[in-house]
C-alpha cells in the first residue's frame, strides 16, 4: 500500500535530522515541500537524489490532487516543511484528512520543533501549554487572543515575525506588564538566543538591540498561577467570622470549624484556634 510520510526536518542546524527521515526521504518517489530551493540545500547535503514538487499555502488544493493521484498509482510521498513538522503551523492537516478518508496509509517520521525547543530551553513551567502559531495581525485582534489565553494556567507559545515582534511585545505588557516571558531566536543555529526576562525587560532588549530582529521568534508567556490568583468567598473575611461562618451555615463544631479555617488559609490549625479564642 502507499504511504503519505509526514517528514519533520531541521529547523536551523542540519544535523538535527534523523537517520530514518534521511532514509524516508531517500526511498519516497516525490518529496513535496513548501520551498523546492530550501529543501534542495537539505537535499544536496545528505546526497538525497528524490524529485521535489511544490506544496503551500497558495496551491495546496491543486497540489493534494497531485498528490492523491500519485497514491492512488502507488506511488510513496514524502511532506516536508521548509522548517520543523509539516502540518504544524503550515498547510497540510487537510492532505492528511483527505488521504486517511480514501483509506491511504500516513505515517509521521518526527522531527524538530521551533516551539518545544524553545520551551524546553525557557525555563518556564512546561507541564502545561498552548501553542497558538500566528497571531492575528490587526491590533485589535491580536490583542483580543493575547487577552484569553494570557488569564490561563499553561504557557502559550507563539510564533511572531521579526516585523512585528516589538508590536507582539508590546501588546503583552499592555495586558500584564509584569509577565515573565521567553523570546527565542536563530534556534539550532550559530547565534542561538532565548531570553528569559519580564515583558518590560525583554521590550527594553529589543529597543536596545540586545535582540536583534532578525530570523522567526517564539515568543512563551508564563500562564497565570490560578492557585495565587484565584478568589476565595472568605476573602476580606475576619479569622473569627470566618470560623464562625462555617459553625452557622454548616452547623459545625468550633473545633471543625477552625480545622476547616486551616485549611482554608493554609494556617497552624493551634494558631486559628489562638487567634479564634483571642479575639472571642
């Protein structure tokens, strides 16, 4: 049966390309690839000798056709991006829905990832996170995104042009201008740089240059610590009112009560108790 091979390659530093994506990309009839010059470099460094036809953004429709017609002659293609796993923030999820619906075998060959790399290397919490490519380009919109997603526990990882990386950044410090951020360039590469500083700190480096704005950015935003944020009923509450609260409205006793009181605030359950018959 034919195979559609989704193919991640290197995103900067061509080692980073496994010996089986090297392999696939040997074996497949066609590659397919967003750029035929930038995946020609790739190809001519590991002596790959496989034809390159074109896939993005602007002839993906005509181009899928192509593909599915060659599958159906049985013939193996390769997907690649210009840069890192195709389908992520590029064209193809809609290749790989319309291949699976006819029944063609896909399978993923993995590779680098702009984002994770970044994320990995930030130092911001990591076990939670959205990645939400690019963002819109109006203004209003952007920040309408930024505002959502920044009031949320998990980092967001954003991919932002060097054009527009100080209005991003700019954005961000109007929602929260005490955020700790990551901004991370030229990943992989020579000059590799991931900053991690608060919004001000890292808009202050791009004025300065200290970032230049040059090669694509991942931006990473700390989420928000909703345990630290999160608003309490008994918030504004006096320690005796608030035992005595749970003792009417629950009908506990004073000793669960202040158990619960302890709990609640994250106290000694002996200094409720103190501070309750003190003030009593």
């Amino acid at each position: 049966m034919p195979i559609l091979y989704l193919v991640g390659t290197p995103i900067g530093n061509l080692e980073d390309i496994t010996y089986r994506a090297v392999r696939t990309l040997t074996e497949v009839d066609f590659i397919f690839c967003e750029d035929t010059r930038v995946t020609a470099k790739l190809c001519q460094h590991y002596q790959i000798e496989t034809p390159l036809k074109s896939y993005h953004e602007h002839n993906k429709d005509k181009s899928a056709e192509h593909i599915l017609a060659l599958l159906e002659e049985g013939k193996d293609i390769a997907l690649v991006s210009d840069a890192g796993c195709p389908c992520i923030s590029d064209p193809g999820y809609e290749l790989v829905n319309q291949a699976r619906e006819q029944d063609y075998r896909v399978e993923t060959i993995p590779g680098p990832n702009a984002a994770i790399t970044a994320l990995m290397t930030s130092g911001l919490p990591s076990y939670k996170f959205v990645f939400l490519g690019f963002l819109p380009r109006h203004a209003k919109e952007k920040h309408a995104v930024l505002e959502k997603w920044m009031s949320r526990e998990s980092t967001s990882m954003i991919y932002e042009s060097p054009y527009r990386i100080k209005q991003t950044v700019q954005a961000i410090a109007e929602i929260d201008p005490e955020r700790r951020v990551a901004i991370g360039r030229e990943l992989t590469k020579k000059f590799e740089q991931v900053e991690t500083e608060s919004i001000q700190t890292i808009a202050q480096m791009l004025e300065e240059a200290l970032i230049p704005q040059k090669g694509e950015f991942v931006v990473l935003i700390e989420g928000v610590n909703e345990e630290a944020t999160a608003t309490h009923w008994w918030e504004g509450m006096s320690l005796v009112n608030h035992v005595d609260s749970y003792m009417q409205k629950e009908d506990m006793t004073s000793k669960d009560a202040i158990k619960q009181v302890s709990v609640d605030r994250k106290m000694k359950k002996r200094e409720v108790y103190e501070a309750y018959h003190i003030q009593e």
